[in-house]
C-alpha cells in the first residue's frame, strides 16, 4: 500500500487518495508510526519483510526464496539439499548474444512446462556420468575421482513458470540473478558465478539442447506464443532453521495468504496454512473471504497473518487507480469485519501495515519504512488522535520502530493487556 506522491492523483499517495474509513479509525483511535521492517542491507522482499513482521530476524533466518516455496510445494528439504526456483524462461539468439526475452516464456501453461521439466528430468538422469565426470563439485564425483552416476538432482512442476530444483549436496554460495530483472539484457554476465556454477550452466545448457524442440514449444511457436526455450536457476538456499512460532511464544496460529512464500514462511513457522476459495493475489481475490476465514480461525487459534498482494501487484503494474481501489476494497471488505471483532468482542488486537512499498512509479519493492496502525493502542505505544493512516501523518508523529521485528511484542503486549 505504501508509495510516493503520484502526479495522476494530484500528488497524493494512494493511501491519501484513497477513501478508506476503518483504517483512518484505526490510526487516529489506537496507535500510528512508521517501522523500517526491512534490514537496510537485505532486498525487500515479501518474503524477508513477513519474517520480519512475525518476529523472525531475516538476518538471521533467510536463506532465500526457493527453500520456502518449497515448503509450500510439500517438497521437504533434507539438511544438505539446496532448493533453486527454476523458471521456464525464453531466451533470444544465441551465444554471446543470447537476450532474456520472458522470464515466464509467456506465462506458459503448467501442463506444457510440466512436460518440458519431464523431458528434462530424463536427459539429466540418462546423462548422469556425462554431468559428474570430472566435476570440480565433490558431491558427484566418487572417491575413486569418477562420477558417481547420479547427480540427484530433482525438478519439480508447479505452477505456470515457476518451478522447483533439488540438488542435493549441492552449493547455495553461487550467485544468480531473478530473471525478471534482466528483461531484454544480454545474459552473459548474469549467468550463475562462482563456485559449482559449471554445473547449474550445464542443467541449462542441456535445457536449451532439448527444450527448443521439443512438441510442447513447437506448438507454441506456431500459435505466435513465446517458445519455453531454456530453464533459469536462481534464489537457492537450503531449509531455513527456524524455531516454529508456538516454541518462540507459546502461541499457536494461522496464515491466509495466496503467495507461495508467504505460505512456506507458515510452513516452517508451523503455522496452519488456510486455503480461501477464490483468493488469486490479484485485485479480483476474494477480500471478504479472505476476512471471514481469518476470524474463523480466531476460534481456535491465538494468532493469524493474513497478506494481501492486490496493491503490490497495482504497483508492479504501475496502476495508481487499482492500487486506491485496492485500498479502498481492503478497508471496506476486510478491515471493517475484523475492526468490528476487536471493537465489540474485545480481546483482539489488530496491527495493519504494508510488508514494503511498491511504488507506481518505479513498479518495483523499495527500502524505506512503512506506516503501520495497531487497534486499540497496545501499551508502550503512543495514541496521536485526529491522525488519518497515510505516509505523512504516520512519519508526523515521530513514532518510529527501527526494527520490523519489534512490532510483534507490541502485538502481543496488546493481548494481555
Ligand atoms: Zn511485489
């Protein structure tokens, strides 16, 4: 939600523009400040932010995206495998001029990418020695200094574009880079680096042998759709080690969230994953259900996350209007039911805030602190009435929380209050 003063909005942020009521009421009647959630030297990403929301040092904990949209996937990493995104991307030209034309390769289907990582799984495996033999990686070389024949490395379909790789003993120290930040560049430098790189080179390379060929993009390429011409590897790491949330305070809990990472960040927290019907992270995802299954889990359970990625996709959209109706549709369908459990049942306290901004104008996550706004008031926090939750007033009132971690002790301050 967060953003900068837009030209088409009369240099109003969204969150000025937009008529949002119950979040107004929550800034001006319990507690409103800014908290810088994301560690200055760490990307801010959703996933990074909600850990950092949920009390988790990311500094400490992260270990990169893979690992946790494995965890969303059911995909359980042993302690030496390193989980690596794996897109079905399409390349353009070739050799030193080889461009990124698509991260998503036109946001292929899942079923043609799932037969594109089948062919691939079977090449890899045929190959087996061909990758080990006098690999420089001692994971797939033998004591004898021969390959050992399989490379157990494992590619797991999921949705569209996006994609799943398990390389077992494999090194999450190389650098990659997210091919969506790479549109239309040439390749070549961005290409994984450092130590056991060769090996990520050669799974592509060998999805670059058979890919382009293969029926699945011959299709493609005659309906003008772009060709699944090559994988691309990136966000590695291995399972983080986390403590789960009931362990760190005793509390159990829920996530409502339609975003892979922010589902695994439940897994390992070992919060309850709830699925809404007709939630798609999308300005058309079901907000008032989204609402609904959160209070029901309230019956049960002492805490629950819930995100809502409508607004960031209206900023990677560069959409101003959809990020105010965005707004304006989670006040009205999501904040006006949970502001009314914690008004008339009491015994609730609500924190609201953006994970990182996404400003329209530059259509990607920036760094600088966020508004946030807890009701009722939690103890240790001051109350500025007349305040409406938008950037400025929020940053006017000098309350300011330099660590997103700290917000959860406010949070649950508030509860025994
Ligand atoms: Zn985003």
């Amino acid at each position: 939600m967060a953003d900068w003063p837009v030209p088409s909005l009369g240099d109003k942020t969204p969150l000025e523009a937009a008529n949002k009521p119950r979040m107004d009421f929550m800034a001006s009647q319990g507690a409103l400040g800014m908290v810088q959630v994301v560690p200055k030297e760490m990307y801010p990403g959703s996933d990074v932010s909600n850990l950092s929301i949920i009390g988790y040092d990311p500094r400490e904990v992260y270990t990169g995206r893979s690992p946790l949209e494995a965890a969303s996937m059911g995909v359980e990493l042993r302690q030496d495998d390193v989980a690596f995104r794996c897109n079905v991307v399409c390349l353009r030209n070739a050799g030193a001029d080889t461009e990124m034309e698509d991260y998503s390769a036109g946001h292929i289907t899942t079923p043609e990418a799932a037969e594109l990582l089948e062919a691939l799984q079977k090449q890899v495996d045929d190959r087996g020695c061909g990758i080990c033999e006098g690999s420089a990686i001692p994971s797939l070389v033998d004591p004898a200094g021969k390959g050992t024949g399989d490379s157990g490395v494992r590619f797991y379909p999921g949705v569209s574009y996006r994609h799943l790789m398990v390389w077992p003993g494999g090194n999450d120290a190389v650098r990659t880079t997210p091919p969506h930040d790479i549109h239309g560049k040439k390749i070549t430098e961005f290409l994984p680096k450092g130590e056991s790189a060769e090996f990520l080179l050669e799974l592509m390379e060998i999805s670059r042998e058979i890919f382009p060929d293969h029926p699945v993009n011959r299709k493609r390429v005659e309906a003008g759709k772009p060709s699944g011409n090559s994988i691309w590897l990136w966000g590695q790491g291995k399972a983080p080690r986390m403590q789960t949330f009931r362990e760190k305070y005793g509390l159990s809990g829920s996530v409502v969230a339609a975003v892979d990472l922010i589902r695994g960040i439940g897994v390992y927290a070992g919060l309850k994953l709830v699925t809404v019907p007709g939630a798609t992270g999308y300005i058309d995802t079901n907000f008032r259900g989204k609402a609904e299954y959160a209070l029901r889990e309230l019956e049960s359970k002492d805490f629950v996350l819930i995100h809502v990625e409508a607004p960031d996709e209206a900023g990677h959209n560069g959409s101003a209007p959809d990020k105010v109706r965005a707004i304006e549709r989670i006040d009205e369908e999501m904040v006006a039911p949970i502001l009314d459990r914690a008004r008339n049942g009491g015994d609730l306290t609500v924190l609201l805030l953006p994970d990182h901004p996404t400003p329209v104008a530059i259509r990607t996550h920036s760094q600088e602190p966020v508004p946030f706004a807890f009701y009722p008031a939690p103890p240790g926090l001051s109350s500025f009435p007349g305040k409406r939750y938008t950037e400025a007033d929020a940053k006017a009132t000098g309350q300011f929380l330099d660590a997103g971690t700290r917000l959860i002790g406010y949070l649950l301050a508030g509860r025994n209050a």
